[in-house]
C-alpha cells in the first residue's frame, strides 16, 4: 500500500504554507495532499476555530473523529472514497453545509442528526432511490442540494426538480438552479 500523509502532518505543512496556526484558522485547507490523507484522526479535534475543512481530493474511506471541531459549519469532502455518513452527530449542532460530491454514497442515513443542514452538495455518488431523498425530511433547514449525476436523477429534469420540491418543499436551489414559482405550484398541484 502507498505511503500515506497523516493529518497532523498535513495540518504542520498547511501552517507552514500559509504561515498561520491552525488550531486559531476559520478555513484550514488540507485538500489534495500528496500523498493523500486516508483517515480522518484525532489531530481534527485540535482545529477548535475552523469553520470551513477543506479535505477533498484525497482518499479518505471514512467521517470520523469530527469531535472538537466546535465551531464547524463548512466540511468539504470532495472527491474522496467516503461510502456513508457516519459520525455527524459530533458536528451536527454547527454544520450548516456538507460538500461530498464524488464519492460512493448510497444511503442518506446519518444526516438526521444534522438539524442545521442548510447545503448538500453531492453529486456523482450512488443514491439509487427516493426513498433516500426523503430521509433529508429530517433536516428542516436543508434550502440548496445539489445531487446530478446520482442514478436516482431522472433524465426528466422537469419531473425530478417538481418531485425533489413536492419531497422538500423548503428548498431554494436544485443542482445549482433557483427553484422558481412555476415549480412550487407544480409541486403543490401534484401533491392534491
């Protein structure tokens, strides 16, 4: 197996690079690293002013050790090998977005714990089913996903975007695009 970077390591070159201390930044950026971080460990729970963790691009499997990071509301994932949510609930009273697009998420369990969830970008992952959608019922704050490129998008953009609203009619934003007042009426149309 390749040698990977460890996060304390990666949090040292980051301070380093930007010339600061991690543990007093709001926006710690430790994506793309080479070689790239696998694991999220306990060095997280020393970044206690971040509010924006930026770990995609690595080849992190798992959430975890969120623990300490007490005033989160950003964690970008990106383009890592996560397969599903787990351990929010050591964030979930501050997170406000989760960026994990690109990865192999299924399911949607674990998110309901996150009641502040305002933004959901994750595109390009495996969510098959709506029922999974409607797990983010949950989530009452949730106002913006972005989900293109999972199986469960209908090629029907029209019919997805009306069937996403008629299952979160709080939402503001669908895969980068407002929700307009013609989709709303459409979504409470189908729902009598």
């Amino acid at each position: 197996m390749a040698p990977a970077t460890a996060l304390k390591d990666a949090i040292k070159n980051f301070e380093a690079t930007k010339g600061v201390k991690a543990a007093e930044t709001e926006k710690v950026e430790l994506f793309g690293q080479e070689p790239p971080i696998v694991k999220l460990d306990s060095a997280l729970g020393t970044l206690k002013a971040c509010k924006h963790l930026a770990l995609s691009t690595n080849s992190i499997g798992a959430i975890s050790n969120l623990a300490g990071l007490d005033s989160i509301k950003v964690l970008s994932l990106g383009r890592n090998q996560i397969k599903k949510f787990e351990n929010i609930e050591a964030v979930a009273d501050t997170l406000e977005e989760i960026w994990i697009s690109y990865n192999l998420i299924e399911k949607l369990s674990g998110l309901d714990k996150a009641r502040k969830l305002k933004k959901l970008y994750m595109s390009n992952n495996l969510i098959e089913k709506w029922s999974e959608i409607e797990k983010l019922q949950a989530n009452p704050e949730l106002e913006e996903v972005l989900f293109q490129g999972n199986p469960f998008v209908d090629e029907d953009n029209a019919a997805y975007r009306i069937q996403m609203i008629k299952t979160l009619p709080n939402l503001k934003k669908i895969d980068g695009l407002p929700v307009d007042v013609d989709e709303r009426e459409a979504a409470q149309a189908a729902e009598e």
